[in-house]
C-alpha cells in the first residue's frame, strides 16, 4: 500500500523528518521519515491495523509522496518551517456534493490541479468533501471570474455540486499558516450561506460580521496588508463616500481622475482587489475603520 493512499484516508496526518516528542499522535518509522496520526480520531482497531501494516512493511513511499510536497507538510504539521519562496501564494478551499457515485474527489482534484497548470504547490483533499490548493502568484495567475468557471466546467465533468473560497495573495510571512488557517475558518462558516458558489471574504464580509465568524487575525493580517499602499488608502475613504465614483473623489481630493484611476489599476494589479468593485471597496473602508482608533 502506497503512503499517500493510506494520507488519502487519514487526511489529517502529516509526514516529519524528525519524531516528535508528544504522546498526542501515534507514530511509525517509514525510512528516514516519522508518519504521525492524530490518536483521538482512531479507533483502537484502527490502530492495531496501523501497527500492522507498518510493522510487515507494506507501507511504501512513492515519487508523488507527500514527503516531496514540503507545503502540505507545512500545513499539516504543527512544528515544521515554511518551505522558502519570494512569491506571493494563496489559499483556494473547496467543497464539493457528488450527483452521482461516478466520481472521487481526487479526480476533481486532479482535474483542477491540471488546469491551474504550473502555478499551483500543493494541492490535497482534507476529508471527502473538501480540499485546498495552494497557489503561486504569476501574471497568469486566475481571476475569480476565471476560477467560477473552471469550477462549473469541472461540476459538469464529475456531476458534482461545488463551493469554490478564493483567498487573498500574501507574502510568505511568518504566521501565514494562521491566516490561512483563518481563511478556511471563513470558508467552513460560509460556503453553505453563500449562493453564488466561487466567493472572497468581500463577498460575505456583513454575513461574517453578524454571525461573528469574522477572525481577527485575519482581519489584522488585511490590515497590515493595506498599510504597504498608503497612496491608496489616501484615496479609499472618498471613494466610499462618493459611491465609487473616480471622478468626485478625484475632486474632492485635489488629484488629477487620471492618477486616482492608476492607483487603483495599480492595486488591483498587485493584489487582485479592485476598489471599481463595491464588494471591494467597502471592504478596504472597513479595514480603514475598524483600525481608526489604534
């Protein structure tokens, strides 16, 4: 039995290359790697079937092992280094209803790893239903739009129902396994309210904040985000207050249309956000706000 169809069923276990020292996970040699599973989600049969299978050694590493995808690793372990990038990377989560018992999830996975070509790191599924990508940021890098409709193609191959979570491109910080951790908290609490299937935070931002389910590390992590754009957070609160119209604000705010336009051409670009967008630009207001009195 290969590793990763024994990760396919244990999607919360993780691969180290040194043991860990905590009775939480129970843990078996492979080579020169430590395999470790969550104790409390097996059952004592469970167990004794582990012990088994990794004692006879018929559990085998392969070339597509999860050993040689250091970002799954990353997310899955609880003490292991982000592996070294200069890129932007986001987080895309998905869920999924099958129509018909035709199909899996690692083929739809498969699928869409396939036509996000060579911009993605990892791409795994985390239970039956759902599953992450992991991307890199390119000048080819998908817009949303472009994302809703690789998600209906694949709904239409594979006779499924999807949920599609894009989150936000961000530098490969120090807590950035945080705030994706927070975005798929997001996405858990949203995908079943959110009926138009490929979303952002922007979408359900009002949604998150009546049912709290807004995290506040992620809220920061924006936040901190914008502040690299000061030329663009000069022009944010009056383009609220003009309903997102470049020219008044341009007016009101001493500035020639065309340099507020390029600015927010200019943002976009960067971060996908588009202050044209109301979702967008509200959004960016409230970040604005909710930081106003720090």
């Amino acid at each position: 039995m290969e590793l990763t169809e024994l990760l396919h069923l244990y999607p919360q276990t993780f691969v180290t290359t040194e043991q860990l020292s905590t009775d939480e996970y129970l843990i078996f040699p492979l080579e020169k790697y430590f395999v470790n599973f969550f104790r409390d989600s097996l059952s004592q049969t469970e167990k004794h079937l582990l012990e088994t299978l990794f004692r006879q050694g018929q559990i085998t590493l392969n070339s597509i092992s999860p050993i040689n995808d250091p970002w799954r690793v990353y997310l899955t372990s609880p003490s292991t280094m982000m592996p070294e990038t200069d890129k932007l990377v986001r987080q895309i989560s998905f869920h999924l209803e099958f129509i018909t018992n035709d199909f899996k999830i690692s083929d739809w996975l498969t699928a869409l790893s396939q036509m996000l070509a060579d911009n993605y790191l990892t791409a795994y599924s985390l239970n039956e239903t759902t599953g992450i990508i992991i991307e890199n940021y390119t000048n080819q890098s998908s817009t949303l739009s472009e994302l809703d409709g690789i998600r209906q193609t694949l709904d239409e191959d594979f006779s499924t129902k999807s949920h599609m979570f894009i989150g936000n491109f961000w530098k490969p910080i120090d807590n950035l396994k945080e705030i994706f951790q927070a975005e798929e908290q997001v996405f858990e609490s949203e995908w079943s309210y959110f009926h138009g299937q490929t979303f952002k935070l922007q979408h359900v931002l009002f949604h998150c904040l009546y049912c709290q389910a807004l995290p506040a590390k992620l809220v920061d992590a924006y936040y901190q985000y914008l502040l690299n754009y000061p030329e663009v957070i000069e022009i944010i609160p009056q383009l609220y207050l003009q309903q997102g119209n470049v020219s008044l604000a341009a007016k009101k705010l001493y500035l020639h249309r065309n340099t507020v336009q390029y600015r927010i051409e200019k943002f976009y670009h960067e971060t996908s956000i588009s202050l044209k967008q109301m979702d967008d630009l509200v959004f960016c207001y409230f970040l604005l706000a909710a930081h106003s009195n720090n």
